[in-house]
C-alpha cells in the first residue's frame, strides 16, 4: 500500500497517509484531560471560532472567491492571513477550488457536491489527490500578488502562529482547547456547507441544483447558510436578502465600510430578488422551523357517540305545567 485509500468517489482518491496531521488534530482536545484548564480557555475557543468563522466567511468566501466588495491590499493580506489561521490551506487554494463548485455545482465534476455522498462532500474531497494543488489559472486575478502566492505556498504559518500565541498567552489549556477545538469546530462549520447546504433547508430561487436556504447553518457560520441566495447572486456580499435573514458577516463588513477599510459592498437590488422564483414570493413564510422535518400527523380519534337529541324548552315547560280547569258560565 502506498498510503491511499482503495475507497473512490469517481473524484479522486483520498490520501490517507497525508491526511493524518488532519487527523490526529482532532484528538489534541483531549489533552484537556491532563491538563488545568479554566473558563478563559473556553471562552478563548468560542471568540477564536466566532472571529476564524468571520475571515472564512469574509476572506477566503466573499472576497478571495467572489469579490464581493473592495479594499485595499494590505487588507486584503490581513483577510487571507486571518483566515489561514483556520488551517483551511491558502486563500488561493481555498478560492480556486471555491470557484470551481460554482462552475459545476452539483455536476458530476463538482468538487463537493453531496450527491457524491456525506462524507466526501463534507471532508473527503479535502483529502483527496486530485485536490491537493491549487488551480492558478482558476484565480489569476488573485494570483498576481507576490505575498498571496507566498501565503499561499506557507500556508501553514498563519494557523502555527496563532497557535504559538495560544501557548505563550496562555498555556497547555489554551492550546488545547482555545486553539485546537476553535480549529475542529471551524473546520466542521464550514464544511457544513459543502455538505448539508445543498441537503437541508429550503430553495427559494431556481438555480439548477440543490442548494438551499438553511437558517441552522446560517447561525452556525455566520450567514453562510442562505445558500441558496448566494447561488442566486453569487457576488453580493450579503447573502441574507431579507430582514429575517440575519447575516453577521454582513453586518462586520458594513462596520468595516464605515471605518473605510472596505468599501463597495454589494446588494440585490428588489428587482433582481424578484426574480426566478420557485414558487413565487407569496408563499414565502419566514419561521425557525423551515429547516425541520414536518412532523407526522396524529392518529384521528375515533368518533364518539351521538348523544341523544334534547327535547325542547317549550315541550318542557308543557308538560310541566299543571293542566288550566274550564270555565263554564251558567244560565
């Protein structure tokens, strides 16, 4: 054996043999056995995978693969650097390979499509041969700065310093849990995405595959789940196109606008979210439980007996009262 799985999805093989530093991380967390670990290294897990989510979203997502807003390029290298702290490979890979699901989107080359299967769409495409390298060509518009194209090659660097800062800030607790269960849960997050995106949920647009509008997802990763929008518009920058559809990304980015470190964020105007309805925008109805199964109905009862038919008041009050004696008048 040379260290490849015999188990293929028509895509690739997975590289099990290069896939165990992948592995292996996510028993790291039970360190947390043997070690002292406080409340700040919890707290530290849940801002570290709130904060990874927003550059995931934001950098490798909606800027690296869509460019959906401007900035300026020392910013652009805080957004890739940022989320290459996910340890989710370089920002050109992440957004070469990003590209490529939207050319072929639940196709039989889709990268990740779920009709492949859960466990491909959802990690094995990752460790897959066939995905191992970026795809230049795919993101020459990106691949033209020097620094991208070197974060890109040391891809690991962001995601080893933060993990050094954890250690140094704040001990073996920190480094267990603040830094690697952040990293699992962030990994498993947004691969929520490419698995269950185009599973669960509800299409409200008629793009000619799968994807769907899921608000469990969304709140998960931060907006990333009205999918079936951002199918829809891939380049706008909000992928919630109503109120109620709550987009927290959008939200940091709109600060962000305000304090002029981006700008040009893009919206669909109501024309275009008019357009290409399913099933038209009067049977849209907004609710927490559009992602859940309908749950099955009730055995009906059986039907209980008629009671018998009361007689009326007025035969009542008849045969009740008392019989009125004749008056006879005499002569």
């Amino acid at each position: 054996m040379d260290g490849k799985s015999q188990t293929k999805r028509g895509q690739g093989v997975v590289q099990w043999g290069l896939s165990v530093p992948f592995i292996l991380m996510h028993f790291v967390p039970l360190g947390a056995l043997w070690v002292d670990v406080s409340a700040m290294d919890w707290a530290l897990c849940g801002v570290l995978y709130v904060v990874g989510m927003f550059f995931v979203t934001a950098g490798y997502h909606r800027y690296f693969s869509h460019r959906a807003f401007k900035t300026s390029r020392w910013m652009q290298f805080i957004l890739a650097f940022g989320a290459q702290t996910s340890a989710q490979k370089g920002a050109l890979w992440w957004s070469s390979h990003h590209r490529h699901h939207h050319r072929h989107s639940d196709q039989d080359d889709d990268v990740h499509s779920p009709r492949h299967g859960f466990w491909w769409s959802h990690v094995g495409w990752i460790l897959s041969d066939r995905y191992m390298h970026t795809d230049y060509d795919a993101i020459k518009d990106m691949a033209k700065y020097p620094e991208l194209r070197f974060l890109n090659r040391y891809h690991i660097l962001p995601s080893v310093f933060l993990g050094s800062l954890c250690f140094l800030t704040g001990g073996w607790g920190a480094l267990c849990i603040g830094f690697f269960l952040s990293r699992i849960l962030l990994y498993h997050g947004t691969f929520l995405v490419n698995s269950l995106a185009h599973v669960i949920g509800r299409p409200r647009y008629d793009t000619g595959d799968d994807s769907k509008n899921s608000w469990i997802i969304a709140m998960l990763t931060l907006g990333e789940g009205w999918h079936n929008n951002h199918h829809h518009y891939q380049s706008s920058t909000t992928q919630g196109f109503y109120w109620w559809e709550i987009d927290m990304t959008y939200a940091a980015l709109k600060v962000m606008a305000w304090m002029g470190l981006v700008w040009d964020l893009r919206r669909p105007s109501d024309r275009f979210r008019a357009t290409n309805w399913l099933n038209g925008p009067e049977t849209e109805v907004p609710t927490l439980l559009s992602d859940l199964p309908s749950l099955p109905s009730l055995p009906s009862l059986p039907e209980l007996p008629a009671f018998p038919e009361l007689p009326d008041m007025a035969d009542l009050q008849e045969l009740s009262s008392p019989p009125t004696p004749s008056v006879q008048s005499g002569r």
